[in-house]
C-alpha cells in the first residue's frame, strides 16, 4: 500500500496513493459513518482548479484526490519520487471499491447521469458483484438545485441506509457536489466521472494499451470530437508547458492562493 500524503501539482493538492490505500481510505470512513470528498482527477480536472481559485479551494480541500490520468501520476513520479506503479483511475477505483463494499455488507448509492445510464449500471454491478447492495439511486437533474430540492436530496441519501454515495455528474460539477455534500452526509462521497456511461456499457472505454500509456484521451476525443477538442487539444498542451515551469521552478504554483467559495452551486 502506497500513501505518500497530498503533493502539489500546478497548485492543486493530489495524494500520492495507489489503489489499495484509496479503497482502504474510503472504506474506513464507510465503517464509521465519516464523511468524506474524494474525487480522481486527470489533467482536465487539474486544469480546472489551476484557472479557479474559488473551485482550487474547493479541491484543495477534499480529503482523498487520487491521481486518475497518467499524466498527473507521471507528475507526481517525476516532482516528488513518489514511485507510484499505477495511477488510479476513476472506473477502476469504482469497481473495487463496489468489491469491497460487497464483502463488508456496505450498500452503496449511485447519483447522477441519466435513468436509462443508472438502471444499466445498477444492473451490471449487481452482475459482477452479486453481494452488492444498491440502496438507492437518482439521476442528475442537469441544472442548479434549490436549497429544498438539496435538502430532500440529502434525505434520499440519508434514508436510504447507503454507506457510500458514488457521484457521477461530470468534472468539474461532480467535484463541487461532493464538496458541499461532505458536511451533511456522514459517509464517502466518490466522484468517479465517466465510470457510470463506462460501466453502463454507454459509452466505450480506451484499449489498456491506450491507458498504460497515456492516450487515453485522444481515444475519448476520436469518439467524442465536438464536445473534448477544447478540453484536450488546448489543455493537455498547457497542462505540460505549466508542469516544465515547475519543474524548473520558474513558476511557484501556491496551493494556499485560494479564494473560498461565497455561495454554494447546488448541482444536481
């Protein structure tokens, strides 16, 4: 198990841990009812904190971001010696947190995305692990929320006996949710992006080649082109020109030069 404690990339706080200390992590606050943010950023999620300071405070104040794309783990790697083997990609960290929480008899909810999505991933979970409790669900409403629609969200989730609430709204709203759910629910809330359409069998993953190497995104932007040319063909340059400045010290990227958030987004 690898934890090395949270590092800075480009001013974002990222924990430098692979996949069983996140999973432990996750599940030790399910046991006791803790609640928790975590979310697995890649390079479009980085980015995003790196041009807000409202929404940097706001990551830098989760408590567990795993490093979901290679190229924030390859960060790490290369500023801190964190010797990490893997990253810790999203849909993964899903299924084996699911594993887990099969075997400690803890039910899970599953929010966002759209029914039709909920009602295929609920059933493949199930499938794949048959111990699995899925104490409720509810799609997103694609919209801002009102404080009474949040507050009969929160009872949803609360009444429902789940354990762990897995989130997939789509980055950087799913971030924002968790951060201000975190203090009214008492469990795990687990952004995990794509992993509900992956998993749904909705949407197609990348070939492992594409993974392990780092082309997972030019695989999403050749099935995706109109919706991920911007986040792909402009971020992932800057993402690296940013990183060298580091690296070479150049530029100081302040994970403290936050500003807090002055109202909450409720998304739903």
């Amino acid at each position: 198990m690898i934890d090395r404690g949270k590092k800075n990339i480009l001013g974002i706080l990222v924990d430098a841990v692979d996949y069983e200390a996140a999973v432990t992590k996750i599940v030790a606050a399910a046991l006791v009812h803790k609640g928790i943010a975590v979310s697995a950023l890649a390079v479009h999620g980085v980015m995003t904190g790196v041009f807000d300071p409202t929404h940097r405070y706001r990551l830098n104040h989760l408590d567990l971001v795993v490093p979901d794309g290679q190229p924030v783990r390859w960060a790490l790697n290369a500023l801190y010696h964190t010797q990490l083997p893997d990253r810790v990609y999203g849909p993964t960290l899903m299924l084996k947190t699911c594993e887990c929480a099969s075997r400690e008899r803890l039910p899970i909810y599953l929010y966002g995305s759209r029914p039709s999505v909920i009602e295929a991933l609920s059933y493949n979970l199930c499938s794949h692990f048959p111990d699995l409790v899925i104490a409720g669900t509810q799609p997103s409403r694609f919209r801002q929320i009102s404080t009474e629609e949040k507050e009969q969200v929160v009872q949803d989730i609360r009444n429902s006996g789940a354990a762990i609430t897995f989130v997939g709204l789509g980055c950087p709203r799913q971030e924002i949710w968790v951060y201000e759910y975190r203090e009214d629910l008492s469990m795990p809330l687990v952004a995990v992006g794509a992993a509900f359409d992956f998993h749904a069998g909705t949407l197609p993953q990348a070939p492992p080649l594409l993974q392990r190497s780092g082309l997972e995104w030019f695989y999403r932007f050749m099935h995706e082109p109109h919706r991920l040319w911007k986040r792909y063909l402009l971020l992932n340059p800057l993402y690296l020109g940013l990183l060298l400045l580091q690296a070479t010290r150049l530029v100081r990227f302040d994970s403290a030069k936050v500003t807090p958030p002055t109202r909450e987004m409720r998304y739903g």
